[in-house]
C-alpha cells in the first residue's frame, strides 16, 4: 500500500511524523489482533486529530461497522486496496497529489521507497485468497477464493527486483501451496518456482508458509538450485491426530513426519518452522501431551505459538469443549519453553560454521555498530563493525562462533568489519 501511494504521488512519512493520512492495515486471525487493531485506530486519531484515517484488512472487512464507529473517516474492503489513491482522491480526503490508477488486483510489485536503501528482502506475492476450510481461521471469509497471478508477471517483477539491485526474494500468499489451482494444467507451485530459477538471476529465492499436503518429495528436487533457500514453513497446527480432524486439516503425524524426512534427505541444511496452536475446543490435557511430544520428535527450528482464538462466523466457535483462558495460558507457556529449547538445539548446530549471511540493518552499540542478518536457513545473526563499515544487502561468509538467546554470533574477516578481530558484541537485535 507504501508502494501504490507513493507511485500515486505522495509523500510518505516515518513513525512520529505529522501526517495528512493515516492507512491502517487491520488483521482479524485472532481477536488479539482485533482488539489490537481498535487501539491503533484510537491512536491514530489522538495523535492527529486533523488527519484522515482510512482502515482496510481483515478486521475492516469483516466488522466494517464496528470499525467505522472508531471514527475513521473511510473504511476500504481487501479487493479495493489497490485503489486507495483513488478512493481517498475521490472522497476527498487529500488534495495535494494527483493520483493515478494502481495496478490490478493486489498484486504489486516492489519499487524503490525513500527508505535509505533497507530493504534487502522483497515479497513477491504470487497468490491470494483460501480455498481450504480449517475450522478455526475466519481468514479464508475475509480474503476470499483462492486466486493466482500470472506467471509472466512474477517473472516481470523478480528480475525488475535484481536490476534494482535486491538480493532476496519471498514468494508469499495467503494458501501459496495452492498456486496455479485456478489457471489449469502444468501451472502449479512447482513450475512456478522452476521457471523463477531458471528466468531469473536473483541471488537468493525463499517460499514463505506451505500447508504440508501441497507438497510431495518430487518437490524437494528443486533445491538442487542453491538459489532456493533451505528453509520450509509448515504449518502443522497441532501434534495430535484428534485434534487435527476437529480442525479439518488435512494431514496426520504419519503424513507429516514423513513429509519432513522426505524434505531432510533431500535438502541439506534445511530448517523446519511451523505454526501451533494450543487450546483448540476439545483439547484434552492428553491431547495436549501427545500434540507437546510431537512437536518434540519432529525437532523444529522455531515455532510460532498462538493460543486458540475464538472467531465468530467459525466452524470452531460453536464446538463443545471450549478450553478456559487459564488453561490455554499455561499450555502456551509449556510450548514456548520447548520452542526456547528447540531453537537453541538448531542453532547450536551450526557453531563453528561458515555461512553466507545476507546483512539487513544495523544500530549503533559502543564505538561501532551492531548487524543483524539471515542465513539461508533463516538463522538471525548478529556481529559488530566499525562506524564506517556498510553491510547492509550484502551477503557475506560469516563464521559462527557461539549462541545467544534469539541468534548466533557472527565473526567477519577484519577485513570487512573494519576492526582488528571482527569479533562480534554480544547484544542481540530481537
């Protein structure tokens, strides 16, 4: 949305300066983020009383009223984003640019912003909307049937990215397993991402979130491109069979484990993230137990841990057995203590090693400056240089030398870091 206003004309602004408008991206996958997404809007408009605040996303789709009674001057839908310009122009809200029409549907492309050069990472997004019906999410009502972009234009965008002189790219949608679904015969994820590897030249191509029955061990062969980032995103949900049928997903601890064996022997160096969710209606402490030891055995790299959020319009919503707030707590604090101890066995794994890390942003810490990057296999990493060294969308072979809570200590050639040990701090950018 940066983009398409900026490419309508407009200036865009950092956090703390006075606006004429403010968008407000809002989410709805919890009601966390729902009531998260109130108190930003209430922010907004203390903030700057004269200024036009315009709500759009997930929560605005679904509670259009609820939003507009916070006072914002225009609610927009996810199917008009694309629009905005216009539809502020039209409104009239702003009078100092004269927009022009975005690009169609909400797939924009990645253009230069007046961000000092930041960015070191595009998203591409290749697909939107869900066809699948887990029970718990709403997102699938709010973003709509599932739907791909052209592959001529994904091509477009990622080699306009390499010319602009971006290193990585993120492939990303809303169900991105399910590209091609609607576009017929031979237009699936996979030859999506053997015609960006072998039409284009970016250094380095990353598949965001895979549900896991997308994918078959045919798959994985595309990693014989180093291009390909080893690093897969599946979504398990829970580790307990019971619990997966009440939530409609469709695959089992067999499937699963199977599914990341495949994905191991065949991708070196590969780290498997996942989503949990804990507390689902029904949830026995036994299936809890059973759900905790799965996501042992599996060993993922880093878990994303939600606890179950009641959403109205939901299958999940009117099943028996809703667990109490007290409960579902506790069984979240449970799993992020394995996650904290899963994420440290990953990383220590890969000490003493050498790997290309792509630099993203700095800080200033003592008489230099604190980095902060990616490996491939999307281990964060940290390390210390001179003021004047510039890292930044680089990717250089860095040393591992030790961990620390949330990354791993990165040692640069004294020749790049500008000192005489490159030796990194030891202060972490979470």
């Amino acid at each position: 949305m940066a983009r398409v206003f900026a490419g309508a004309g407009h200036r865009l602004v950092g956090p703390g300066d006075v606006a004429d408008l403010y968008v407000f991206n809002t989410c709805a996958v919890t009601h966390v983020a729902a009531r998260k997404s109130r108190q930003v809007i209430r922010q907004m408009r203390r903030a700057n009383p004269n200024a036009a605040v315009v709500a759009t996303g997930c929560y605005a789709q679904l509670s259009p009223q609820e939003v507009a009674a916070l006072g914002v001057d225009m609610v927009v839908s996810n199917e008009d984003k694309d629009r905005l310009p216009q539809l502020v122009a039209e409104a009239g809200l702003l009078h100092d640019a004269d927009p022009i029409p975005a690009p169609d549907a909400a797939f924009l492309p990645n253009t230069p912003l007046d961000d000092g050069g930041s960015h070191t990472r595009a998203f591409v997004k290749v697909q939107d909307g869900c066809d699948n019906r887990c029970t718990f999410c709403i997102v699938t009502v709010a973003r709509g049937a599932g739907r791909s972009r052209p592959l001529p234009d994904v091509i477009a965008e990622i080699n306009r990215l390499a010319e602009l002189g971006y290193q990585e790219a993120v492939l990303s949608g809303v169900h991105l397993g399910s590209y091609g679904h609607d576009l017929g015969a031979g237009h699936g994820l996979y030859q999506l991402v053997k015609t960006i590897l072998a039409e284009t030249d970016l250094p380095r191509l990353r598949l965001s979130s895979l549900e896991p029955w997308d994918l078959d061990a045919d798959f994985f062969e595309l990693w014989r491109n180093e291009r390909l980032l080893p690093h897969l995103h599946l979504p398990l949900q829970s580790g307990c069979d019971d619990t997966l049928r009440r939530m409609a997903r469709r695959t089992s601890q067999a499937e699963f484990s199977q599914l990341v064996r495949e994905a191991r022997a065949a991708i070196p160096d590969l780290s498997v993230t996942t989503d949990i969710i804990v507390g689902f209606p029904g949830e026995t402490d036994a299936e809890f137990e059973q759900s905790l030891n799965f996501v042992n055995e599996i060993e993922f790299a880093k878990l994303h841990v939600f606890r179950y959020s009641r959403r109205a319009g939901t299958s999940a919503a009117k099943m028996r057995g809703q667990v109490a707030d007290s409960v579902v707590q506790q069984r979240s604090q449970h799993m992020h203590t394995l996650n904290a101890q899963l994420e440290e066995s990953f990383r220590r794994r890969f000490v003493g090693r050498q790997m290309p890390v792509l630099w993203e942003s700095n800080e200033p810490y003592g008489f230099g400056l604190q980095w902060s990057g990616l490996t491939g296999n999307y281990l964060r990493v940290v390390t210390q240089t001179n003021p004047q060294a510039n890292l930044r969308n680089q990717v250089i072979p860095t040393k591992l030398v030790d961990t620390v809570p949330a990354a791993l200590l990165g040692q640069l050639p004294a020749s790049v870091a500008g000192n005489s040990t490159g030796l990194p701090v030891l202060r972490v950018i979470a």
